[in-house]
C-alpha cells in the first residue's frame, strides 16, 4: 500500500495514518509534504516528508521523528501491532514545484516549467524572482544563436492558472567554485531511518537526539 499525501488517492489505511500524523506534524511548525506506507516484508515502511519556509535540519528531523513514532505508539492497535520502520525525511531537490510553498520556498533557484493557457504551453527555463497570490515571476533565459552575446534574462509573469508543476534545476559553480554545487536547501533527501518496534523511541543517527 502505497500513496502520496495530497497527490494520490488514499487508502483507508493511510488515510488513517495522515489523520494521526498530519496535525502533529503541524503542531511542531512543518507541513507534511508526503505520506508513503509500503510493504516491506513482515514490516511497513512509513515515509514521512516534511517541510517548512526556514528548511529542514538534521535536529529539526530528529524532532519530527520523535512526535510521529509517538504518535503511532499512541495508536499502535491501528497499526496492527506489526512492527515498521519510520523514515522522516525532507523533500529533495527533484520533488515537482506544485504548490505555492513550493515555489515561495524555492526563490531564487533556476527552474524548468510548462507556461501559458491551454492548447498554447510552452517549457520555459528561468529564476524564481517573486511568488504572490497572483502567480509567480520568472526570469526567463533567452535562448539566442550559438556563439552569440548572452541576452539577460526577460521578466516573465506566470499566473497560477497557467503554471504548470516545475523542477529545480541543479546549478555548479554558483555562488562559490565549480565544483560546488549552488546554494541548495538546508537538507535534501537527508533520511532518518529507524527500526521501530511498536513503544520504542526513535533515536536520530549520527548523533543527533
């Protein structure tokens, strides 16, 4: 059983591990971006991702870790008492841009995305500029001749209506040497896995309580 939170139909049986899980989630300050249940054997892989607009550390992981498995041991009838493992995360790079916290969140960076109404769209490249209620601004890459003078980018404002789901682009060399790679999120795909028997207390690798 497995299925994305907000993007995919929901199982009764995950849809009963978002009600326990989602206001908890929130409670601490997090958005639950994503809930995956899959099988594993004779236990359950429970993937839990999260996020925020200040990101997500290594701490902040451990801290979100701690009040699920809690939550789950409050209500370990409902998991069958069979034992599954916990993996919070935070969204990695590759996750699409589909919400307005998405986009807000990701100011700044370079994305690709599908724009313009029905029947007409059209993939662009360009930098996050602004994110309001009304849409998003980008700063849209001209495309000129090969060996020609590069044009600065041209303003670009995208209503939400016309703004398909976009993916960061992964930059070198930005903003330090170029074998760095750019300034990226405070941690991307950083797991903290844990074996999790129903009443034990998750501790975070690494060090990290």
């Amino acid at each position: 059983m497995s299925t994305s939170h907000g993007t995919q139909r929901t199982d009764p049986a995950t849809a009963r591990l978002t009600g326990w899980i989602e206001p908890v989630v929130g409670a601490a300050g997090y958005d639950l971006e994503e809930l995956v249940v899959t099988p594993a054997g004779r236990r359950s892989v429970v993937r839990v991702v999260v996020d925020r607009d200040q990101g997500v550390t290594l701490d902040d992981i451990a801290e979100v870790s701690r009040a699920v498995s809690e939550v789950l041991d409050r209500n370990d009838d409902g998991m069958g008492r069979a034992p599954y493992v916990l993996e919070v995360t935070s969204p990695g790079v590759d996750r699409p841009l589909t919400e307005e916290r998405h986009w807000r969140r990701n100011t700044g960076r370079l994305v690709t995305v599908t724009v313009g109404p029905a029947g007409r769209t059209q993939e662009v490249t360009g930098r996050v500029t602004a994110v309001d209620g009304t849409g998003v601004t980008l700063a849209v890459e001209v495309q000129g001749k090969p060996g020609a003078k590069k044009r600065p980018p041209t303003p670009r404002e995208v209503p939400w209506a016309e703004l398909g789901a976009g993916r960061v682009q992964v930059e070198f060399g930005r903003g330090g040497s170029a074998d760095e790679p750019a300034d990226d999120t405070d941690l991307d795909e950083t797991d903290l896995d844990d074996d999790i028997e129903p009443g034990d207390v998750p501790q975070a690798r690494g060090g990290a309580q």
